[in-house]
C-alpha cells in the first residue's frame, strides 16, 4: 500500500518536471486569516508589555510614584485638638450609635435614621448635600474623621443656620463652642493656649485613669463583701 502511494508521487513529479501537469498551487489563504487573527493579539501583548516596561523604567528613574494604599493612621485626639477627650468621645458614641452595618461608616440611610431620630428628619436630596458638604473622599458616605468635620464646621461657625449638617450639630447635644489654637488673636496667645491646651489633655487622661482604678476597686470590694457574705451561710 505504501509502495503504490509511493510510485504515484515519483510519478507525479515526473509528469511536472515534464510539464505534462501544472503544479498545484497549496491554499494558504487558512494560513494567512490564521496570521491575521494572531497579529491583534501579538500587538495586543507587546503594547501591554511596553508600557510596563516603560512604567517600570520611570520608577526606577523615580518620575513616577508607585500606586500604594495610604497607610496613615488617624488619630482623632491629635488631629482635632480644638475638642476635649470627652468631646471626642461622645462623638464617636453618637457615630457607633447609628453605624448600623458597624462598617465604620455611616451611608445615607443610617443618617436619615439619625436625623429622623434627632426630630429633624431630610429630605433625600438634603441627605445627599449634607454628605457632600464633608465627603472628603467623595464615597458617598461619612468616616468617623469626616463626622467630626462637622462639629468642627459647627464650632468654626461654617456651618449655615438652615443647613442639615448645623441642625445635626445643635442637636446632638455636644457642646462645641470652645475655640482651639487657631482661635487665638496673637502668636503669643496662640503659644499659651497650645500649653494649656496640652495641660489640659493630660488631665483629662489622668482623670480617666483616676475614674478607672476607682471603678476597680469598688469591684474588689464588692467581690469581698460578697465572699464575706457567702462564709457567713457555710
């Protein structure tokens, strides 16, 4: 079988050599549209390749910043010194209050809960101004370092009267009417106010540890008045 397929190629070949038969010309047209397709795919690719390449290359150049998430830390006590630790405190009381999703954030149904709850109940569209007045981040929702903006608009007075966010400070019943540093007309009250203001932040944490190791032993006592009591029935 393979001997006569043999002979019949040996005898193809001669009768083209001869020019008995016109070669037959093989189809690449398949070949060709298979090309095609690849070629996008190939551009596709190096261009893709190039430009991280060319990226890589201004990193280490350094035009370029890496993309990295940023790592800080938000320390409400240092950053809103204008406010006591108590303040702050009853601010993110309020703010864990009506964090529904305990998400860390407050979206614009739980604050329509909250200003629904305060008797002061906005409209949808209210809703939306009020997050946007202090959306730093533009997410459509409130952080915790956003909420304290608001008291601390509130306390700059600017805030207007008739604003949802002005409403929502007056009747949250955090009294934010001390001033900070920047209240301060010269740089020498200015110097001044910043020590007392330290003084006073250092009180305050004593006074918490104060209230704390009272609370302790008022506990140890009554643990050993109980153990008393219980001897006394044995």
């Amino acid at each position: 079988m393979a001997t006569d397929e043999l002979s019949s190629k040996l005898s193809r070949r001669l009768q083209i050599e001869e020019g008995a038969e016109d070669p037959v010309a093989v189809d690449a047209t398949g070949d060709q549209d298979q090309d095609q397709e690849e070629k996008p795919t190939t551009a596709n690719a190096d261009s893709e390749l190039g430009a991280k390449l060319m990226r890589r290359g201004e990193l280490n150049d350094g035009q370029g910043e890496p993309c990295q998430p940023s790592m800080k830390v938000f320390n409400p006590y240092t950053e809103f010194k204008e406010f006591s630790r108590k303040q702050i405190k009853d601010m993110e009381k309020m703010f864990k209050m009506y964090d529904a999703g305990k998400d860390n954030y407050i979206d614009l149904m739980e604050l329509k809960l909250m200003m629904e709850k305060l008797g002061a109940p906005q409209t949808h569209l209210g809703l939306k101004n009020m997050i946007k007045e202090v959306d730093e981040d533009l997410d459509n929702k409130l952080s915790f370092r956003e909420f304290l903006l608001i008291f601390r608009k509130a306390a700059a007075g600017e805030l207007s009267e008739d604003s949802g966010l002005s409403v929502l400070a007056r009747l949250s019943e955090i009294d934010v009417s001390t001033e900070g540093v920047k209240g301060a007309k010269t740089f020498f009250e200015a110097k001044v106010q910043a020590i007392n203001e330290s003084n006073r932040f250092e009180a305050e944490i004593r006074e918490e540890q104060e209230a704390k190791k009272k609370q302790a032993e008022e506990q140890k006592q009554r643990r050993a008045a109980f153990k008393e009591l219980q001897s006394a029935f044995k």
